[in-house]
C-alpha cells in the first residue's frame, strides 16, 4: 500500500471529526443547529450564514418556550436579536431583545 499525502490525511481525519467547515454531516433537509453563545454566533455569522442562524434561532426560542424551557428559550431570543441586529435588521432585533419581556407581561395581564 502507497503513502497518503499528509494533508489528505489531515483532511480525512477533520471530514471523520466534524471539524471540517460545511455541512459534510447534514443530509439535504437537516436543519443545521446554531450554539447559543456568543462565539457560536459570530462564527454563523463569520461564515455567511447569518439569515439561516438567525431563522433557526427565532424557530428554536419559539419551541423552547411552548415546551415551558424559558431560560434556553430567553437565551435564543438574545441570539437571534444579536444575529438580526448585526445584519441590520433592527426590527427583528429588537423583537427578539423584548419578545420574553412581552410574554412574561402578557401572563401577568392574565393573573
């Protein structure tokens, strides 16, 4: 058997690991998941997938919230706010910095 080339090498073991940039581990359809801290965010961003994060944080909060999860939903809020207003769209982004401050004031009209 011959020698591998070093970078490819190098390439084979990244593409095993998932530390190949893409979306080598996502079949066509897969939504692909954005972390919730900041560096995750910058780097979705850095990688030109701001529009696609900033949809899957909006989704996801939403989720976290009917499921009764309100700190990890409060936290996807704050990440789609911070996607959306670092591109711009300021309406989105301040809909995601007051949308848990909204909900909690509606369940308080109600009591």
């Amino acid at each position: 058997m011959g020698r591998v080339h070093p970078t490819t090498g190098l390439f084979i073991l990244l593409l095993v690991t998932g530390c190949a940039g893409g979306t080598a581990g996502t079949a066509p359809g897969d939504v692909k998941a954005y972390g919730l801290e900041l560096p995750d965010i910058l780097e979705a961003l850095q990688r030109g997938e701001g529009r696609e994060a900033l949809t899957y944080y909006e989704r996801e909060a939403a989720n976290l919230e009917r499921q009764g999860a309100r700190l990890e939903a409060v936290r996807a809020y704050h990440a789609a706010a911070q996607i959306a207003l670092r591109l711009g769209a300021y309406q989105r982004g301040i809909e995601g910095r007051r949308a848990p401050e909204a909900r909690s004031s509606d369940a308080g009209d109600r009591a």
